[in-house]
C-alpha cells in the first residue's frame, strides 16, 4: 500500500509539472498557509475528480446521447426561463422544387434514429409550456460517466445541479420532501440564483412508495386548472405543478 501511495503521488507530481501548475511563490505570502492547504488537498484528491469533465467540449460520452440530453433540457427554457421555443426555417428550396414523390405508406422509412429522436422531442409543449416528457432516465454500467453527463449538460443549459440518492432516503415522506424541496421552493439568499434540476441517482434502488410518489408529482398536470373546487383545493394540499426538470440515473433499467 505504501508503494503504490508513492508511485501514485510521483505520478501526480510528474502530471502537475508537465501541466504547468507548479506551486508559485506567491503561497509564500501571509495569505499563503490557505493556498498550500487547497495544492495539498487537490493534490490527494482522486483522479476521477481531478480529471473531471468541467464543460460540454470535454465529455467522452456519447455525442448522440449528449445531445439528446441537452435538447430536451433546453426545451424546459419556455416554462423556466421565460424564452420562447425556437421554432426551425424550413429551406426555401424545398418550398420552390417540391420533391417528385414521397412514399406515403412508409413516412418514417428513410428517417435516421437521430431525425427519429429530434422529432419526438420537439412535440409541442402542453399547456403550461412543459415538454412532453417531464423526465430523462439515463441507463448504463457503473462509471460510464452518467453522473457526470446529468451534471455537465444542467450546468451548460444554466442551471443549478442538486443531486439526491434514491436509496438513501426509504421513506417516501422523506422523498417526497426532498422531491418538492429541489424542484418548487426558491432560493431567497440572492436574487439572480440559478433554477434547480434535480438528479436523481440510483432511481432504480428506491422503493416502489418513492417512485409512486415521483409519479404523482409528474402526473399533477390532470388536475391543474380543471376549474372545480374539490380538485383545486387538493392541488394546493398537495402541492404545486411540477416546473423543473428532472434527471434520473440507474444501473438497471
């Protein structure tokens, strides 16, 4: 054990000096003691964390899948945001040669699975602007970097990642407080905080109390607005329509 702490902190000393990031003599000033401590603990960090992706540019994950996410993360802009949907141009040349014949009998025969994918995520929104789906579940064997691609691509689309265990929490109370804590109340500390988006990770470890209750804050949106008053006072009793993203995470779909 004692080798391999060695060989592993002469490696991370060979990596720092090729990267430049050689301890400057500025630690030597009054304000020092806190730089040394920060270069110390970076420094026994692990390399996963130390090596993590910080921007889209740097994930090695699937671009397709990458994309994916970001598209319907950024769908959820109009309801969260305030920004209008954009809406694409078709090409004026298809407009003036129309093509010589379609099959009408196989419209999705010649469409790839990306072409597939984009047109079922921009479906039109519903009524309270929301996308269609209000839930992205990302599936793979451990380390594949799911974590990591949930919260890259909230960061990237502007917001701010709350990350919870499923597994950690069985009671479905305690679930469902932390449910509606990340995803309805508001931060009061500033006034340009960012909006949450929850992820959820090992969905597929919580108990069957804690996905119902995920169900029935996604499927509030049957009740919203139906103008009668039992309905309306059971919305306010248990809570607001679901306004923010989640992501869920699991091994085992």
């Amino acid at each position: 054990r004692r080798r391999v702490q060695e060989a592993s902190q002469q490696l991370t000393e060979i990596i720092n000096s090729c990267l430049g990031s050689e301890p400057s003599t500025e630690s030597l000033e009054p304000g020092g003691d806190m730089d040394l401590a920060e270069e110390d603990s970076a420094s026994h960090c692990l390399w996963v964390d130390k090596f993590a992706p910080r921007r889209y540019m740097e994930l090695l994950s699937d671009d397709y899948t990458n994309r994916c996410l970001l598209k319907w993360l950024k769908l959820w802009d109009t309801v969260v945001f305030g920004k209008d949907k954009a809406v694409k141009k078709g090409k004026p040349s298809s407009a003036a040669h129309p093509p010589f014949s379609h099959p009408k009998e196989h419209p999705n025969k010649w469409k790839t699975k990306v072409q597939l994918t984009e047109e079922i995520l921009e479906a039109e929104l519903d009524q309270h602007k929301r996308p269609k789906y209000k839930v992205a579940l990302l599936c793979g064997p451990p380390g594949l970097g799911k974590t990591t691609l949930a919260h890259v691509i909230a960061r990237h689309a502007g917001y701010n990642a709350v990350e919870m265990n499923a597994s950690d929490d069985r009671s479905p109370e305690v679930f469902k407080t932390r449910l509606e804590a990340a995803t309805q109340m508001k931060s009061v500390l500033g006034a340009n905080e960012k909006p949450n988006c929850l992820i959820i990770d090992e969905i597929d470890g919580a108990p069957a109390a804690s996905i119902n209750v995920l169900l029935n804050i996604i499927h509030r949106k049957d009740v919203a607005g139906e103008g009668a008053s039992g309905a309306g006072r059971r919305q306010r009793r248990e809570g607001g329509l679901l306004l923010r993203p989640i992501i869920c995470i699991c091994n085992d779909q």
